[in-house]
C-alpha cells in the first residue's frame, strides 16, 4: 500500500512503495560482511589462543625463537598445538 507507514523497532514511521524490495543489495551486502568479519576474527581468536597456550606450555622453543630471530621453530609449534586441538575436537565429536 503506497503512503501507509510502517513501524520500525524503534517506532518511527517508515514509508515504502508497495513495489519497493524491503531487503536491497546494500543489506545482502551488509550480512555478508558481518559473517566474513566475524570468520575472520574466529580464526584470529583461535590463533591468538594457540599463540599464549604455546607460550605457557613450551617457553622454551618461544624464547629460543625470539632470541635467535628464527620463527620456524615457534611456527612449527604452534602448527602442532593446532593439529593437537582439531583432533582433540574431532574426536570429540
């Protein structure tokens, strides 16, 4: 219906043509920059979290790392942790 309003969450009145889509490319665009940021900072969270267990585990190989300036090694490490956690959540499920 062309001039009815319609209330919004915050109730303000909102006109809209009846041919007018109520979802436009700029929210589908919206949404999927939201998934994407938030895909990317679980993997960050998950790195981070493997970062400090590695460094309260193995203080060792971090340090050895920092002060030779070779990240293989910590690298490597932090590679395991994360292979040691996904098989650890595989086998839990």
């Amino acid at each position: 219906m062309i001039g009815v309003p319609k209330a919004s969450l915050i109730q303000i009145p909102i006109f809209r043509a009846a041919d007018s889509p109520i979802y436009t490319r700029k929210v589908r665009y919206q949404r999927v920059g939201l998934s994407l940021i938030g895909a990317i900072a679980l993997i960050v969270v998950i790195i981070a979290t493997a970062a400090v267990w590695l460094f309260l585990t193995n203080p060792v190989t971090v340090a050895t790392a920092v002060s030779e300036g070779e990240v293989s090694p910590f690298v490597r490490n932090l590679a395991e942790v994360l292979m040691q956690a996904l098989e650890g959540l595989l086998k839990y499920l």
